[in-house]
C-alpha cells in the first residue's frame, strides 16, 4: 500500500469514526458530543430548514427519541474536503416505529481532524418518494 492509498484509508476511517460518534451520542442524547463532530459554522437541515450549532440543543430537544442505527457512508475526499451520503434508520424508543433515509454530508479537514460541515436529511416515505420532511414542530428563530 501507497502512503497515498494509506493516507486515503486513514481519512475514511477517521470520517466512519466521526459518524458513528453522531450517531452513538445521537441515540444517548448526549447534545454536547453531537455538537462537537461539526465545524463551528455547521448545519443541520431537516424539515425544510437549516439550523445552525446553537440551535441544536432545541431541535434535539423536540426531536422523538430512540436508536440511530446507520449504515456505512460513500464518501468521496477531495484534498481536505469531502462529501458523503449516509444511511440511517431511526426506531422511535416508546413504540419501535422507524423512519429511514439517508444524511447528504460535507466535512471538511480541521486542526482537530475532520469534521461535518453540513448534514442534510433526506427521508424516505412508504409512498416511495424521497423527501427533506414536513416542517418540524421546532420553529427556528
């Protein structure tokens, strides 16, 4: 193996390690640690609309929840940049009901290694059709 093949590897293993922090701290509503996989100035979006860092703590709060189960992300690096897309699948704690879909990601390399830039979820209805949600019941500043 390269030092480039092997420095590829190290980034996309290190990417897999921050997701799965998202979504371990996700499923233990630990708010902080979520925060702490984003660049300062990164966002959220669901329900047609983007949040910023600060208002995290809020959307979670409103948000049901339950395990965060996701599946291996396709990532492509681009020098310190990246994009990826993410499957998940979300089961509700109290009833067991799921929603699935999948995050469309940016990352981008930081002095503490890489970090999300942007998540945006994308569910997927019974219907078939692929969607970024009806508006939540948090109402963004």
């Amino acid at each position: 193996m390269s030092t480039t093949d092997r420095s590829l590897t190290d980034d996309l293993v290190e990417i897999d390690q921050l997701l799965a922090r998202y979504a371990v701290n996700m499923t233990k509503n630990d708010v902080e640690g979520v925060v702490a996989v984003f660049t300062p100035d990164g966002t959220y979006s669901a329900f047609g609309d983007a949040f910023p860092l600060d208002r995290f703590p809020e959307l979670v709060a409103a948000a049901p929840k339950g395990l965060f189960m996701t599946g291996t992300a396709l990532i492509e690096i681009d020098g310190d940049t990246a994009t990826g897309t993410q499957p998940l699948c979300f089961v509700e704690h109290s009833t067991h009901d799921m929603r699935i879909g999948y995050y469309n990601d940016t990352y981008v390399r930081t002095a503490d290694g890489w970090r999300l830039r942007t998540r945006a979820m994308t569910f997927i209805r019974r219907s078939g059709t692929h969607d970024s949600g009806i508006p939540h019941a948090f109402e963004p500043a």
